[in-house]
C-alpha cells in the first residue's frame, strides 16, 4: 500500500499522460452517368450535412466558463491494485489542469499533478520529490501525441483538434459522425496520422460519453487511451460530467501495461480565486521520469 500510494501521482500522470473513392460504370467502353451514382452523390452529400450538423451539436454543448473546480474521490487500479484518497480537481482554460492528492481524514495533500500548456509537473509532498519536463520529455505523452491541448478537451468533455488549441468551425468537418447508425450513441471519428479518435456520442443530448485514443508506433507498438463520461452537471448554461474514467495501455520495457483512474467529483464550482502556478520548494529533490516509470511498472 504505501508502495502504490507513493507513485499514484506519478502513474496518474502518465495516464494524462497521454480523412472518397468515385465508381465508374462501364458500357460499350463508354462512361454513362447513371440514376444509380447521381443517387450515391446525394446520399453522400446527405451523409455528410447530417455528420456536419451532429458535430456541431457536440461543439454547441462545450462548457463557456474559464474555472472548474471540483472535489471528491481519486481512485487508482494498478494492476491487481486499487487505492482511492480524497482529490481536488482545479482547471483554468488553456493555463492549467490540476488534481491534488489528500491525505484520508485529515486532508493534507500528498501529491499534486499539474498540466500546463508548457510543461508537466509532479510533486509528491510526503517524499519531497518533484517531477517538472516539457512534454516532449515525458516519452509516453510524446509517443502518443498528447499535448496539454488534447489532455484539456478529454478532462473538458469536448472534441480534440490534434496539433491546435481548439477545435474551430472549419475543423467540424473533419469529423466523421455515422448518424445514420441508427442507436443510441452516436459514433464520431477522426484520423490524424498515426492516431485515431473514436467519441460515443449520445443521439439525443450530442453529449460525449466516451472517447477512445489509438495510436500505432512502429518502434512502440499499439497504445490506447479510454474515457469515459458519467454524472452530468450543470456548470454556466452546459453540462459537465463529475465521473470520468480514464485508462490506458501500453507497452514499455518491453512488456504490456495498463492502469485505470475513476475521478467522482461533487458540485463544481467556477471560481477564479487561485493560482494557477506552483512553486517548488528548494527542499524537493528531482526525480527523472524513466527512474519513476520503472517503479512504477514493478508495482503491477
């Protein structure tokens, strides 16, 4: 127990850390157009407005305010491992995303993992060490193509934009949403290069339940990373999910790993009193990330 406990913070992070072919027919050697392909030009044409109009409805549900802050329960499975402390969740758009790790009980915290658009720092308190690296340092987010941008939309609820800030009217149609499915969850997809981005879409409300990241290495193999959303609440005039679930797997050292994390928050609120910066003390010793990866996989 006091093993896990000791790199929750560290495992945690890792987990955050983290686009039509034409048929010809043929007759005598002479191409005629045909009722048959004005009629798949439509219904393509169709498809397309009706996949256009479903994302925006996603984009139309993006919470406005620029603070979430939220408490409630952290809780992480490492393998055949589970522990759960009290957390704090804190976001500031496009500064900051943080969660604070308490002790039980008396709720002092024990570690705090903060994500900026610059840089990833992990601070654990009881053992005075610290972690703070671009993301370009931190080999699993590079690897996968995660950025503070894509971290943001997953904890936000919204689409992803790889390689942008957010995702603007141009990039909707970008989108591949299979409207015509015809279930309750709508399935949403986007290809960028080695990754692909898969949402589940609620037909009815265009909430985002879930999202699934793939991404295929040559050097790396296949890496995942799910989301799942639950326990919506109203913050401003939107809603935002108070259960996310996130998980990843993938291969490091040579061997298959995976992990979980379950945040159940309560009644967010959007205050803007608190800083969005930490300070490290010259007390805190700095780790490096492989030296913390490696305990970290011995755990499991």
């Amino acid at each position: 127990m006091k093993h896990i406990l000791r790199y929750a913070p560290i495992a945690a992070a890792l987990l955050l850390i983290t686009s039509c072919a034409s048929k010809k027919a043929i007759t005598d050697g002479t191409q005629l157009p045909t009722q048959t392909s004005k009629t798949d030009k439509n219904a393509e044409k169709e498809a397309a407005r009706q996949s256009l109009q479903f994302v925006q409805r996603i984009a139309n549900n993006n919470v406005a305010t620029e603070n979430i802050l939220t408490s409630g329960d952290f809780t992480l499975q490492l393998g055949s491992k589970e522990i759960t402390v009290p957390a704090k969740l804190s976001m500031r758009k496009d500064e900051c995303i943080r969660i604070q790790l308490l002790m039980p009980i008396l709720r002092s915290e024990l570690a705090r993992i903060e994500f900026t658009p610059n840089y990833v720092l992990l601070l654990d308190r009881y053992h005075k060490e610290y972690i703070k690296a671009s993301y370009s340092e931190v080999s699993f987010l590079a690897n996968n193509g995660l950025s503070f941008y894509s971290l943001q939309a997953l904890f936000w609820n919204q689409l992803i934009a790889p390689g942008a800030k957010t995702v603007t009217e141009a990039d909707l149609k970008k989108f591949v949403a299979d409207v015509a499915a015809g279930s309750s969850r709508v399935p949403v997809t986007l290809k960028a290069g080695n990754i692909t981005y898969k949402w589940s879409v609620d037909a009815a409300t265009a909430l985002i339940k879930g999202a699934d990241i793939t991404y295929k290495s040559a050097t790396h193999g296949t890496s995942s990373l799910t989301w799942t959303y639950n326990d919506f609440n109203t913050v401003g005039q939107k809603k935002f999910p108070t259960t996310q679930q996130f998980g990843f797997s993938t291969n490091y050292g040579g061997s298959n790993h995976a992990a979980q994390v379950t945040l159940q928050m309560a009644s967010p609120k959007t205050s803007t009193n608190w800083d969005t910066k930490t300070e490290v003390s010259s007390k805190y010793r700095k780790v490096e990330v492989d030296e913390l990866l490696r305990k970290i996989t011995s755990l499991q």
